[in-house]
C-alpha cells in the first residue's frame, strides 16, 4: 500500500513540476501516469495535465504535436477519463496533424488512427489517405488508416480523390510492395464501406486507377507488374461491389483495359 501511495506521490510531483504540455508528453511514456490519472480523475491536476496537452497538440513543434496527440489518444479509451478527453478533443485537433509515420512508434499511430474515428473534421479524410500511404510498409497499421479514410469519407468519390491527391502528393516512386500493401488495405476497408456514391464517381475512379495506381510512369519490373495489378483490381473489385454506379459511366473503361494488359490471362 505504500509503495503505491509514494508511487502516486511521485507521479503528482512530476506532473505538477511540468511546466509546458511537451514536458506532459515525455511524462506519459511512463504507464504509471496514466494509471494515476485514471484513479482519480477529478483530481485539478487531471484537468491542467489535460488542457496542457490539447495546448501543445497545436504547437509548431511536429514532434511536440504528435506526441501530445499520442498522449491524449491513449487516455481516451480509460473509461473515468473518457469524458475529460472528449471535452478537450476539438481544440486539441483543431488543426491537422503532421506525418506520424517517423514520429511516433507503430502503436501510438495506431492509437490515433483509432481515435479519430467518428471525428467530424474537414481534414482527417485527407491525413488518413497520406498516413494509409505513408504507412504502407505496414499492413496492421496501413489498415487502420484505410478504416479511418473510409470512416472519414463523405463519399465514395471523396475517398477516392483523397486518394488521388495523396498519390499525387508522394510521387510516383512507390514500390510495387508498398503500393500490394495499400491496395489490399483499402480494399479491406472498402468491403465494409457504406457511403453514398457521390459527385463525379466514375471520373474520380479513373483519375485514381488508370492516372495513379496504374500510371505509366510506374517503374515497376515485368516480374512485379501482375501482382501490382491483382492488388489493384481487388480494390477496384472492392469499389465496384459498394458503389456500382461507377459502371454507369465509360469513364473506368480505360483503366479496365490497362488492368488487363498488367494481369496476365
């Protein structure tokens, strides 16, 4: 009982010692901060700790942000705790976050990806299809960005054109095992997807398979072309099957028959 209270002693001296929300989020790599926080969650402690870290979610230190925002996601699912976090959240992710991909360990990524589920906000469509992308040297956490960008999504044609804009964005130099690890990850995502079809659907399928996935301008080696080109059409497939409308215009014809030369018969 007493190394627990002098453990919970010390966990309030550091918190109360910390003086900017970046001293919060080096604080939190220690698990028994956030075990302390959940314990006693109307401690006035709890709410600065908490405001300190949404302040520093909006520094103009990427690290500083990204860690913050680690720090908050991994207090969200704490039950006594979840009120607190969810007060805080807006403005705490207020702005978009930076590229976590160098930032922060795999789980932590992961923990953020699921935090923003079911957060309306205009620019996590965009930074959950650069983050899929980014993060397509791992499928678990490739994964979870595809859902985010499928729960993020207004439409099927927004997804796609974040998509697009992200491919765009990277350059065309994607290797073949990372553009497999994409496309399998959104094809996944876009099973379960329930999204209206919306404006410019067929262009924006073109634009996205035929002008990014499929691009001439790939270097890929003739040995890699067709598995580059079955991932490709799974998610094409996957598309397909959740918003058929795409078929309604000749717009995708173009990349159907660049996917046939690239697959073998």
């Amino acid at each position: 009982m007493q190394d627990s209270k002098d453990a919970a002693v010390d966990v309030l001296a550091r918190l109360e010692s910390a003086a900017t929300g970046s001293d919060i989020a080096a604080i939190f790599a220690d698990p028994a901060v956030a075990r302390f926080l959940e314990s006693d969650p109307k401690r006035p402690i709890v709410g600065r700790t908490l405001q300190m870290l949404a302040d520093s979610c909006l520094t103009g230190d990427p690290t500083v942000r990204a860690r913050s925002t680690a720090a908050l996601a991994s207090l969200a699912p704490l039950k006594p705790l979840r009120g607190l976090v969810d007060r805080i959240a807006p403005r705490a992710l207020s702005e978009p976050l930076p590229d976590l991909s160098s930032l922060l360990q795999p789980n932590e990524r992961a923990s953020i990806a699921s935090w923003l589920h079911g957060r309306r906000l205009a620019w996590v469509e965009d930074f959950a299809a650069r983050s899929a992308i980014a993060e397509a040297g791992d499928e678990a956490i490739c994964r979870a960005f595809a859902n985010l960008l499928i729960d993020a999504a207004a439409s099927v044609a927004g997804g796609l054109q974040a998509v697009s804009r992200a491919l765009a964005s990277a350059g065309p130099q994607i290797s073949a095992e990372r553009t497999i690890v994409l496309c399998e990850s959104l094809a996944a995502s876009a099973q379960k997807m329930e999204l209206r079809p919306g404006r410019d659907l067929a262009s924006a399928f073109a634009e996205l398979f035929l002008r990014g996935l499929l691009s001439e301008g790939r270097d890929l080696s003739p040995a890699l072309r067709p598995k580059v080109g079955i991932a490709v059409a799974r998610f094409a497939a996957a598309v397909i099957s959740r918003a058929p409308a795409v078929l309604s215009s000749p717009a995708p014809s173009d990349a159907f028959r660049v996917l046939q030369k690239w697959i073998p018969a």
